[in-house]
C-alpha cells in the first residue's frame, strides 16, 4: 500500500502568467512525488444575482478543463484535483483563501504566479501575491511574470 501523496497546490487564473505557474508544477509535481492541485477562486459580487454566479461558476470549470487539464500528458499521472473555491464574502481576499487552502492540504508548496506591469498594477495584481508572501506558512513559489527572465 503506498502513501498518500502531498500537496502541491497551484493558484490559477485565466492568465499567461497563470499559465507560468502551472507549467512550473507540472514539471515539478512528479520529481516531488506529489499530487498536483488546482486552485481557483471565484468571488462574488453583492450585486450579482444568483443565476450569474451560477454562469461564473460553470465558465470557471470549463476554463480549467480547456486552459490547463487538457494540457496534461496523457498515461499514468493522476489527474489534478480541482478546488474552485466560492468566496461569497467580500471580507475574505483572493490571498486569504489561497493560504488557508495550502493549510487545510497542509500543501509542501503553494505556487502563484506574479502578473508584473506598471506601479498601477502592481498595486491590484500585486495584493494577493503580497498577502501570499507574508501571511502563508507553506513555502510559497512565485512564479514571475511573462516578459520578465
């Protein structure tokens, strides 16, 4: 009977740089004998009806499926586990629900993605990287962006 495997959780937007980081895992995930995790986080806004976020929801799942399981080599890995995590309450941020998601798999790496551009992005993009780096008591991965080698 073998062990169960670990965690390596990667945060995943509908991004390049998103795709940065998932590429990393995935070449990572078996030299690490873990188990590959996807994370999305799908917010929901106060004035969105009910039937909307239901639309999110699935447009989210279908975007996984096409932008990243889909690039998988076929064989003998396991698929990844998906988690798309339904934040309903403003009062949690993107980062706040990554780190505790890494906590709750007890994951030996969170990987995320930097976006990068200008002082004015950094300051949106850059939040939940940010609250990654200071609150997570999981390694963290920072994947930088794109156009930066």
């Amino acid at each position: 009977m073998s062990a169960a495997r670990e965690a390596l959780l990667v945060a995943v937007d509908d991004s390049e740089a998103s795709d940065r980081a998932f590429d990393f895992a995935a070449r990572y995930v078996d030299r690490l004998n873990a188990e590959l995790h996807l994370v999305h986080v799908v917010q929901r806004q106060l004035s969105m009806l009910a039937v909307e976020y239901d639309k999110i929801l699935s447009s989210a799942e279908q975007m996984l499926l096409r932008r990243f399981i889909s690039r998988l080599p076929a064989g003998d890995r396991p698929q990844p586990v998906v988690h798309i995590v339904k934040s309903e309450v403003d009062t949690e941020s993107v980062g706040h629900i990554l780190v505790k998601k890494a906590q709750q798999l007890d994951a030996i790496a969170l990987v995320i993605s930097a976006h990068g551009g200008g002082k004015l992005k950094q300051v949106f993009l850059g939040s939940v990287t940010k609250y990654v780096t200071e609150h997570a008591r999981t390694p963290v991965v920072l994947v930088p962006p794109p156009n930066q080698r």
